[in-house]
C-alpha cells in the first residue's frame, strides 16, 4: 500500500525525473514543423547557393576588361544576352562583352564579375563603365551559404520560422521530429457541469477542463479531456483504457470524504503510486504514479492548486517528452509587504510583480481569480517563515514558462 | 506614378501606422480560446461559488455548539448525515448535530461553520471537538471568488489557461473573441521550386515560403501561400483575387530585372503604393501598399532581407490586427566588436548575445544561415557610422517578439 507521508517538493521532482521516459519520433512535412522540436541532425544535401550567382542586379562582365577604366578613359561593353532569375544563358563571355543579370541568376560561363546597374550608363546596347571591378565582385559563390555534407542543425533543435526555411534549402522535405505526447486529462468530481447560468443545487462548473486543455497546448502537447463520476470502478477502468491509449495521464479531484481518495486507490491497484502527498501549498495532495509504463500526475480539484501542481510537476515533464529541458527560472526581487508562509512546506504564493517588487494576491485559497490578478509565484522555502517587506525573494514569472525559440 | 526615393524606417512605420486598420470579431467555443484576444468585457453572469460551501474535508456544526470544548471539557456531536460534492443534505441542522462534509459540498441549512476532519475523533456515530470554533470558519462563501454582475476581463486581455477557467466558472460556454487576421502570402519567383536534392539549372528551393508559414502563426494569423511567376497581369489578377478574399497580403520577391518591378507596379495598377524603398539595411527595398482597403506588404526575395522586413514593418500590424499591441522592445547592451554601419541607413544587424555583450555575425547580405546562428539583432540609427567595441547598443531580442500571457 502507498503512503501517505507528506515529500519535500525537491524529492517529489526527482522521482518524477527519474522515471523513465518514453520519448518518441515521427517525420512531418516542413511546412507544419514551426514550434515542432528536431528528432535528427540536418546535413545539408546541396550546395546553397546551387550554383555561382549574382548577387546583385547589374550586369555579368570579365572583370580583366576594366583593368583601365575611370572616368577620362571609359570602357563601353556589348551587352549580347540578358538573365532573370531561374533561367541560364546561352552565350559564352568573351572580352568586350557584358550580359545582363537579376539578383540570384546564375553567373554565365566565363564571366567573373558583376558590376552593379548604378555604376553603368546604358547606351544603345552597351554599358558604359568608368571603373574598375575585381574579379568575384558582387558574386555568391555555390556552397556559400549552405555546404553539402554540413551539420547546419542539431537534433533537439526548437524549430523557428527561419529554421525551416534553413532546412528546406538544405534540400528537405520532410523531417523527423519529437511526436507532441498524447495526453488525456481525466477530471473527476460528481458536482460539476458545463459553463452555465441555471446551476442546480450543488453543482458547479467544471472550469478545470478548459483550463487543462491550455496548460496541455501551452506544453506543445496534445489533449484529450475526458470526465469520470467519484467511482472507483468507473475510474479504474478510464485509467486502464487512458493509459493504453495516451502517453500520460493527468486527473484532477478525486478526493470525496464520502468515497476515499479515489484517483490514489485506482492508480494504486492498476500500478504503483510513487508520491502521495507533497510539502507544498496550495497542492499538499499532489499525487504520482505509473501504469503501464506510464505516468499519471494526480492533480487537486480547486483551480487554483490544480495551477501549481502542474506548473511544478507536470509541465516540464511534458516538455522533456519532446526534449525541451526546461528549469525554473527562478529570480530575485524585493518583497512588497511582509510575506508569512507555512512553515515546513513550500510555499508558492500567486503575486504580482511590479518593478521588480513583489506584492503577494491575498485571498483564499479557493479563489480562482486570484490566478489571473497574478502574473508569478513567490517560493518559500520549507526552513523559512517569514519574508518581511523590503528583503528578498524568489519568484518565478509565469512567463517563464513559455516555450520560444 | 509612385516614387521610388528612400524614406526613413521611423516615416515608414508612421505610414503603416496610420493606414487605417480593420478589426473583426467572432464568436468561438470558449475550449478553443486558449491564446486568443478577448473581443468583449467579461461580466460574471453567475456568483462562484454559486452556494456557501466547506472549505474542507470535515463536519458541518453550529459554532456556538463548541464554546466551552476543551480537551478537559470534550463536545460530543452525532453524525447525522454525509455530504458529498455535488450532493445536498436533505437534513436540517440542529444543536447537538454534525454533518459530515466533502470539501465544496454545499453547507447544510442551519450550519456556520466547519471542522476540519483533522480535528476530530470519530467515535461510533459521534465525533469528539476538544476546540472552540467561530462562526464561518472553512465555509467559502456563494460570490466570494466571483460576483455576479462584476467585470473580471476586459475586452483585449490576451487568454491564457486560468482566463478560460475563469470565464467558465463566470457562465459562459463560448465568447467573442477578435478574429486571427487571414494573411494572403504571394511568393514571387521563376526560380523557385520545392524543396530537393536534384535542382534543375538555375532554380533553387523556395525556402521563403515555409518561412512565411511560421512567421504567419507566431504572429497568431491564418496564412495562406501561393506563388506567382515574375509576371505583371498573372501578379495583378493574384493581388486582385487575395485582397478580395484575405485581410492582409504579403509578397516576398517579385524585383526581376527583365520585367521591372513587378509587384510595385502591379499594386500601383490596382490601388496605391504609399512605401517604395525605406534607407534599412538589410531590407531597403521594402514597399507598402493599399488596395480595397486591404494593406499590401511587399518584401524582398532574400530570406534575410525577409527576415528584417517582417519584423519591423509586419509583426505588429498583424498583431494589432487581434488587439495585441506590441512595442519593439529595444535593450541596451555591449558591443563585442567593433561595428561597422552604413551611414544615413538604419541597419539592422543579425547578432548573437552572450552575457549582455553582442557579437554581430559577420556573413555576406545573402547567407540565409546567419538567421538561425543570431539571436538579436543590433539596431544601429542612421545617423552612426560605427559603434566601438566596448560601447553601449540597442539590441531586439528575437524572443521579444513572441506574444505570451
């Protein structure tokens, strides 16, 4: 039988991280790989540029032509051909002769030069220039930007928009990338409805659900969100099924007086429980377990602690599913008021930082809102029982969460 | 006609600023708003919790029942009945009585107040208090979290999770949100194909396009990408088609010297080019135009150029678009070298920053690999030919530009 001791908070992380983890890969088209994350290291399959272009609008000439060029002795050249970008030209260069050339057109043959349209003069059909110009000007040369054969990306990559673009002119066009897990968020409790304004006696609205959804999206992954009456048949036989299908399982609630805890029991007959209550608050009856080799986070039912838990043990997880090795990026700044927390557990406290101080959102624990007055939690640690105002503190900003490139 | 003079990033950004812009608004299921702008002020249409409910697993009483419980002076309340969440006890309180009590089940009539489980001995069908409690104690009261009738959003927050939460829990199943814009892109280009390893002379990959995509969705918009030959009537019937049918249309490429201007002058034909040509570097031929009310950005072919071009000139249009105001977020930091600019142009220099000092990449105007080896870029005015290493610069963040809660 599981226990019921209360962990310390870094115990509870390091049996979750030293889980083993299940990471899997999948190839998807380029153009659906923004934000996806890199599953294999990109060689680069042709030369880019591809071949020896312009790099300029102008015209293609010998630049051994203008070796005596200026103003007092001008060089007039023929101009026998003209290039766009994407077609070749059929002439050969000789002395004396010039073809004019888009940005990005390939260098004709025996040309080794450009000189740009506004050091020329157009005259009839030739070009009058009064400089000189040394071989490879305004050239970019096969291979210059990308190396066939070059590593140019690294597996675990976090793929931007300038990154595909990178990789589809190293010649891909589809790639292998860390599948999003597949999560189903099972959120329990009898008492809860559909967003409503005929509530019956009792009832409440399940806001856990749509707050789950996001936390799952926000994680890159993808969710299922499914309910399940206080039974624990009925939840042992969703826990079966989930833990089949889907890569992790989040529940929330589970705790009725009336039935037991619920989730712990079900986990615990299917599995095993690993942490069954953790020093923490709000989010003291933080749960973790496997079944089938897979994780189950057992979350509280008040939003509000449902927040922590998962920002504190589920997300960077999910994350590190799809090898994005997140930490908490925690920060120093000066307390606004005089901060109390309870002593021997971790206190993560919903606070509003305002240049650089930090001002603690009093209200009750069961107060959602409280989550979207905040914008970071203030840590205290287990051994400390006071913050007063004007000393330092912890806080980690919720947009220290975010994912980006 | 439409002049082709260089005007100043700053009278660039006015002209896109002042165009006069559109919003619209739709309504969307309430699951799916994660990341989305409000559209509409959220007033409560319901108190939360709808009904005073235990704040605690424990027992329902009457407080004034307990005030002279003491260890030596133990109180003796029977238990007659068992209130789970979502249930409601069809029993009536009297002195002398407890109700047991799930944590949001809903008070029992005639209680003030609850025990915590905690604090109690069960003895047959009776529990043993040795505590005074008061009045109120662990009851959450109906509208403490939220009043009906109280605006807790307001119209052009950004939702995160705990917004979507807390909007269900205010009554509502679906809002109005401001709609993602629908970004027509039209890559101009002969020599473009898709990505592989067998090019035919001339052509290269149209890495611009899957940057584009990503671009497109960081900046939270729909796109939609074609590609156009470097042809007059084929680009005007496009522009034609997508200002019809899209909200914003971004062309990249289209400078071909055998043809002239092709995208300027296709949207001179139909409606008003009101930016040709802005002194940046890189990026200078950077164009803006109007046509049926629907703005035109006409960006380079260089994926670099189309890198810089986005982000000073696109980005924040299509965010405001959605509501999202967003500021170039310029920091100072320490150039790591001597840098080098063009005199009376802005450059814009892809660098990367270590430990608040920068290092620009030093790579020719054509190596598309620069973007992904930088993670800022240098900002230098037009009116400074040099910064020395060791002094003060601006620096953007390319993770400024990401839009978060």
């Amino acid at each position: 039988m599981y226990s019921s001791n209360l962990i310390p908070v870094k115990n509870a992380l390091k049996i979750i991280r030293n889980t083993k983890m299940n990471f899997y890969k999948e190839y998807i088209p380029l153009k659906d790989a923004n934000m996806r994350v890199l599953g294999e290291d990109i060689e680069v399959l042709v030369d880019v540029p591809p071949f020896d272009r312009s790099a300029m609008d102008g015209y293609a000439i010998i630049a051994e032509d203008t070796s005596n060029a200026s103003s007092s002795n001008p060089l007039y050249l023929e101009i026998i051909d003209e290039i766009g970008a994407g077609t070749e030209s059929k002439c050969t260069m000789s002395s004396g002769k010039a073809i004019r050339i888009a940005t990005g057109a390939p260098m004709p043959l025996g040309s080794n030069a450009v000189i740009m349209h506004e050091d020329t003069e157009l005259i009839d059909n030739k070009i009058k220039i009064t400089r000189v110009i040394l071989p490879n000007k305004d050239i970019a040369f096969k291979g210059e930007d990308l190396k066939k054969g070059e590593v140019i990306l690294k597996e675990g990559q976090i793929l931007g928009p300038h990154y595909l673009s990178v990789i589809a002119s190293s010649g891909y066009n589809k790639i292998k990338v860390f599948k999003k897990p597949k999560i189903a968020v099972i959120i329990t409790g009898n008492e809860l409805v559909e967003p409503t304004t005929d509530l019956k006696p009792g009832k409440i609205v399940n806001s856990n659900k749509f707050a789950m959804k996001g936390l799952v999206e926000d994680s890159l992954a993808f969710s299922h969100i499914i309910h399940c009456e206080d039974d624990l048949d009925k939840m042992i036989e969703k826990l079966k099924d989930c833990t089949q299908k889907y890569d992790v399982v989040i529940t929330t609630g589970g705790t009725a007086i009336s039935k037991g805890d619920v989730v712990a029991d079900a986990v615990n007959s299917l599995g095993e429980v690993l942490i069954h209550g953790v020093s923490i608050k709000p989010g003291k009856p933080f749960g973790f377990g496997i079944i089938n080799d897979k994780p189950i986070f057992m979350l509280s039912g008040y939003p509000v602690a449902v927040a922590v838990q998962f920002d504190i043990f589920a997300r960077n997880y999910i994350l590190k599913m799809q090898n994005i090795t997140k930490e908490f990026d925690l920060i120093k700044c000066i307390a606004g008021e005089d901060i109390k927390s309870a002593h021997g557990k971790c206190n993560i406290i919903r606070s509003k930082l305002e240049n650089n101080i930090v001002y603690p959102i009093r209200t009750k624990s069961g107060i959602n809102k409280s989550i979207v007055m905040s914008n970071c939690y203030i840590f205290v640690d287990e051994d400390t029982e006071i913050i007063k105002k004007g000393e330092e503190c912890n806080i980690l900003k919720y947009s220290s969460f975010k994912v980006f490139e």
